[in-house]
C-alpha cells in the first residue's frame, strides 16, 4: 500500500466528514486546486486505499436495538473452541481476536435489553471464559 501524504490524509478525513462533498468544495478547504483533489481521489481509488463510496441509510430496526461492546478474557480452553461456540450467537455480529488484556472482542446487537441481558448470562456460562467487560453503545459519532 502507498505512503500517504498529509494532504491525502485530510483529503481522507475530509471524505468521512461527508462523501458527498463538491470537489470545489474540498479543494478550497484543503487550499488545493479543483485538479489536485480529482486526482489524489483517483489514486486513492487506484491504489485501494478507498475502496468504494457508499450510501448509509438508518435501518428503522436499529433505533430500537441495543449495540454494545464486549471485551472477553479467556483462559483455560483453546481460543479457537471458544470462537467456535460464539458464532452459534446471533447476538454476536463481530468476533475479533486482540493483543492486551483482553483475548476477544465482540460486536453485540440485541432487540432489546431482555434479550441482551440473556446473552450476557450464556455469555458468563461458556467454558473458557473467564472475565468480560460490556459497554453499551449510546450513539455513533463516526461510522
């Protein structure tokens, strides 16, 4: 992958503030001609550092869901056997492994707090783990 430079940089972030923005528009807030913003765009694309543009829609179901995080330390049993029996949650719709304190992270998302609260019951129940650390998701600032 290329070295980015500052400009791509906040070309990038420019870009996650709102994908919709006018060239124009970027190149003046960037102090870069119309030219210079079409084609670091371009060589970002080509390079596949942005991969593609998208539209994000709230879903009507998501406003009444309950998103957390869960932080998991394991012991004991292999990780691999722990990941296996957390994919049968659909609760569950990320599992990533880490470095630190903590052995997995999963992404949660429950209809409501009943059935989160049942998720973190069997979650306390699985063999391997052996502490965790949940916290719900409030608002998302930046996606």
């Amino acid at each position: 992958m290329k070295q980015l430079s500052d400009l791509d940089r906040q070309l990038i972030s420019e870009l996650r503030r709102d994908g919709r923005a006018p060239v124009s528009a970027l190149a003046e807030k960037l102090g870069v001609s119309r030219a210079t913003v079409t084609k670091r765009i371009d060589n970002l694309t080509a390079s596949g550092v942005i991969v593609g543009f998208s539209v994000r829609i709230r879903d009507l179901q998501e406003v009444d869901e309950v998103r957390a995080i869960c932080l998991i330390e394991l012991f004991g049993r292999p990780t691999s056997q722990v990941i296996t029996e957390l994919r049968g949650y659909p609760e569950i719709t990320a599992l990533h492994t880490t470095n630190g304190a903590w052995d997995l992270v999963a992404e949660i998302s429950c209809q409501d707090l009943r059935e989160f609260d049942s998720l973190l019951t069997r979650l306390r129940g699985v063999k391997g783990i052996m502490n965790s650390e949940t916290s719900l998701l409030l608002s998302s600032v930046v996606r």
